[in-house]
C-alpha cells in the first residue's frame, strides 16, 4: 500500500501496505521520489502526541529511494522533534494519523519545509490492504494502486 502526495515540483512519497495485520504495529516502508536534482535529506513523522526527524546522513543518488521507518539503517539518524536522540521508531496504535513530510537539501537551506512531499496514514490502513496507495499534492485523497503506478511522474 502506498499512501502519497506530491509537492508541486518536488515528487512523491508512498508508503507501502502489506496487508498484514503486523503492520498495524509498525511504520512502514516509504518510496520517496523526486524531481531535480535536490535529493531528500530530511524525513519528519509526526502525530498530535509525539514526531520522530530523521536527517539524511549522505547524499541519495537518481531520483527515488526506499526507508523502512522502522529500522531506517546507517543512511538515517534519528531524533525526536526536539532533537534528542531516538533509538525507536513505533506507532502508539494503529488508528493514530501520522504525518509524513520529506524536505530536499534544497528545502533545508531555503527554509521550504516537506517541499518533496507529505503524506497522512495511519498504521490500520497499510494493514487492510496489499498494494500501493497514491496520493497527489491535488486531490490529497489515497488511491489504492499497482505498484508499476509509482512514482508519478513530475
């Protein structure tokens, strides 16, 4: 399942649902796709109570790339929104909405927050169903769409 959107000219996001019930426990995997040369290099998660930050740790080539927001790896350092160092990534439960929001480099230095994309889902949903879900900057509504479907193209 990939629930996306697009920010104007900077790509998609989607996050994957596998139709298990395990995945109402845990994050899911992302595909990030961007237009340009301004690869992501921040990723925000966050809820009413509580938001994780992960910081890109190198400089991702091509245009798309794949996080597991549950063990993001050595590519990504973690935080909590205040900066303290995070150690854990997990959903509080499965009908908590979450916010997902991808910034380029180049949104960083020009202070243009989530300008690749943002996305809302909750964990119950990437556990209903097998596929993609897709979203755009326009409709902002999840799609549930083949795989062969993603990205969009800019």
């Amino acid at each position: 399942m990939l629930l996306s959107a697009c920010a104007p000219d900077g790509g998609a996001v989607g996050a994957v649902a596998t139709g298990h019930f395990s995945a109402r426990h845990q994050f899911p995997v992302v595909l990030v796709s961007w237009c340009g040369d301004s690869p992501p290099a921040r990723i925000d998660l966050t809820s009413e109570e509580h938001g994780w930050r992960l910081n890109a740790n190198r400089e991702f080539e091509g245009d798309q790339v794949e996080v597991d927001l549950a063990a993001p790896g050595e590519d990504w350092t973690i935080t909590d929104t205040d900066g303290a160092p995070a150690y854990r990534v997990v959903p509080a439960s499965s009908e908590t909405v979450y916010t997902l929001g991808v910034t380029s480099a180049a949104g960083l230095e020009e202070d243009a927050e989530h300008d690749i994309a943002t996305l809302a889902f909750e964990t119950e949903l990437l556990a209903a169903d097998d596929g993609l879900y897709l979203g755009t900057h326009t409709s902002g509504e999840a799609a549930l769409v083949g795989t062969d479907e993603f990205p969009p193209e800019c």
